[in-house]
C-alpha cells in the first residue's frame, strides 16, 4: 500500500465524516452554520483522532476559503502577517487553522485579537486541553468552543465498512474487537493499526494486530462511556471516602492513559464542591497537584495523584459552600437586583464604619436581603469557622 490509510480515509466532505454526530449530524450546528454559508472564529477541543484537521478542511472548502494549516509550536507571528497581507485586499480571507494552539504564547495570542475582531481572517485552532484553562479570555471571548468526542464502536464499524470498499482484506471477530477496543476512540490509531498490518498481510487476525500493538493505547475512554464512568466512579468514591475504591478507579483512569491534567482537574473540582471549608487545605493542595503534574507528566505523575486522592477521600466532607453558591444564584436570578448602601460605595462614604476601628467588626448594613443562603454543615474546620465568626461578632 503506498498511501497511508488514515490519509486515503479522511472524508472530502461533511456527510463522510464518521463521529461527531452531535456536530456534523442532520441537526448539528456545524453543519447548519455550513448551510447558512457562515462560520465562527472557533476552537476544536477533545481528543487526537476525532475528526478537528478533518473538519477545518471539509469547512474552507465548503465556504470556498484559502486554507493555512500551522503548528502552534513552531509559529512564528511574521508567518502569520504574511497571511494577512497577502488576502487583505480579498473579498475571501483566508482559514487558518493552528493546530494545538494551546500552544501559543500569550503575546502571539494577543497578535491575533485585532484580525479576529476585523474579520481579516477565520480562525479555528485545535486542541486536547480544555480552552478555558490554556487560552486566554480576549481570544476566548472572540470564539465559539465546540466539543469533539472519542469515537464508539458504531463509528469504527462504519469506517472499516468504507476501508474494506477500498482495500481488499480479510479480519476476523476477535481482531476485529481488539483493533476498535484499544484504539481509545481514536480513528487516525486504527487506521494506522490496520495499515501497518495490511503492510504483511490481507488476511488479518490477533497475533498480527498485537505484534504491532500489545496493549490498549487508551484503555480508559475506549468505549462509548467509559471514559465517563470511570471518571464518575472515581469521584463518587472519594466523595464516598473509600480510599481503597478510590485507588482502583484512578488506577483504571491512570492505566488507559486518560490525561493528567483532566484527572487533576476533576479532583481540583471536588476539593472545593465536596470538602470545601470543612478542609481547606484539600483545595490548596489539590492545585499544587494539577500544577506539578502537568510539568512531570506519567509515570511519576501517578504518585502525586494517589497522594491527593487518599487525602481527598480521607478528608471531611461538606458541600456547604457548592450548596451556598448555587443558593445566592438563583436569589439573583428570581429577585431585582439591590442597590449598594451608601455606605458601602467607592470611594467610602462617611457613615462607613471601618471594622478595623472597631477592634475588627463593626455592627452596619451590608446587603439589603435578610436571605440566609449559607448553612454551615458544622463538619470539621466548617466547625472552627463558625466558632471563630461567633468571637468576631462578640456572642461569646
């Protein structure tokens, strides 16, 4: 075979792209936008091999745009000028699609925000890591994120029924489960599975397929769901305070290759929604370990992550300040917005009684409400802040 299946596979236009139904499907909005001959400053995220390249392709060529693929980590902004100027007097600007643009630097981010803002060009730029963490808010503000999923099985099968039009072969059952399973829901690493196989033979089967892939590649978001429950199992079980449960399911997460970052991530989200004041110190760090592993990466990264979650499920647990929030939301969502007491204007007013003159709390009128949204579980140091607010107001 002289062309790679992955590049002989990749679909020409919308209707053959495999995946991403909730997008590209009769009812996705990529594809209405398509229809309507219009298209968003946008960012691709979700994992490799789900179809983002693809995509920017199918959608320069549809709205007939120049087409630019660069590599965030070899970009350079006088490249990017070049663009600019060579279609700045075009009725058509050009698409420019920037793969793993997490990647750039905030000063080449803050190059694109003027042409993003006078439509000098199209942006769409791919990534696996989540955009509100890596991009910053002037480009995210300027753009539409759309979510790609791994593939399931129902896509893979579709996809080898297109291969087996073009290519003679031959695969059993067995190696047929194995090449969809442990590709981790991504085509490009089934395409290239079957291809190098087919590079010594049509005919197919296990032995063949595990002497170039021995095991999984991503185990953990292999199916349809799995990614999902295995990531719920392993909150439910911190939260649950069941270390040894808690070990298993990041150790599923950790062997199917699921990234560092998003397992540290979640469990950054559950030190404050399920623990919260009643330990503090979970949050801080829960930090300390979502920024230590994305610089040491698998397989010592593993070790930070079991230390966090044995203290996360050791920990007490309150969701007071989650239930608090969410209370002061929909207050303001059902009630007319309150002024701000005089007093409590910038610059200060003169009947603001400054707490501090006052041996550190002074009696006055905060807010205009009488709502109580927060309720005080009383569990660990939820217990000592209660105590500590009762001595600064004097009701001891």
């Amino acid at each position: 075979m002289s062309e790679n299946l992955f590049i002989k596979m990749r679909p020409l236009n919308i209707d053959e792209m495999v995946g991403q139904n909730h997008l590209v499907g009769q009812d996705g909005v990529i594809r209405k936008l398509l229809n309507k001959k219009s298209f968003p400053h946008s960012i691709f995220y979700g994992p490799p091999g789900t179809g983002k390249t693809t995509l920017a392709k199918i959608i320069s060529k549809k709205l007939s745009l120049p087409y630019y693929e660069l590599d965030a980590t070899s970009l350079k902004v006088d490249e990017v000028r070049k663009i600019f100027n060579k279609h700045k007097d075009s009725l058509l600007k050009p698409l420019i699609f920037i793969d793993e643009i997490h990647r750039l630097t905030k000063t080449q981010q803050e190059v694109l925000l003027l042409p993003m803002e006078n439509r000098e060009f199209l942006l769409i730029g791919a990534t696996t890591q989540n955009p509100y963490f890596s991009l910053s808010s002037g480009v995210r503000s300027r753009l539409m994120i759309f979510e790609f999923k791994h593939l399931i099985k129902d896509d893979f099968l579709k996809l080898l029924t297109a291969v087996s039009k073009m290519v003679d072969f031959k695969i059993d059952d067995e190696a047929k489960d194995f090449l969809i399973s442990s590709s981790g829901g991504d085509a490009r690493a089934m395409l290239n599975l079957l291809n190098s196989a087919l590079l010594i033979s049509s005919d197919i089967n296990l032995k063949l397929l595990k002497s170039f892939r021995s095991r999984p590649i991503n185990e953990g978001s292999s199916s349809k769901d799995n990614h999902y429950q295995l990531t719920s199992a392993l909150i439910k079980s911190i939260r649950g305070s069941d270390v040894n449960a808690s070990l298993y399911w990041l150790a599923r997460l950790i062997e199917g290759a699921e990234p560092v970052e998003f397992i540290a991530r979640r469990l950054v989200i559950l030190s404050s929604e399920d623990i919260g004041n009643a330990n503090p110190n979970a949050l801080t760090l829960a930090n300390s370990t979502m920024q230590a592993v994305k610089e040491i990466g698998y397989p010592e990264a593993r070790i930070l992550l079991a230390q966090l979650a044995i203290y996360l499920a050791s920990s007490p647990k309150s969701n007071s300040s989650y239930k608090a929030i969410n209370m002061a939301l929909e207050y303001v969502e059902k009630n007319p917005n309150m002024t701000v007491p005089v007093h409590l204007s910038d610059p200060p007013h003169k009947s603001y009684l400054y707490p501090h003159d006052f041996g550190g709390f002074a009696q006055q009128k905060y807010w205009y409400g009488d709502e109580k949204l927060y309720e005080s579980s009383k569990i660990g140091f939820e217990e000592t802040l209660d105590r500590w607010l009762e001595k600064i107001k004097g009701k001891n």
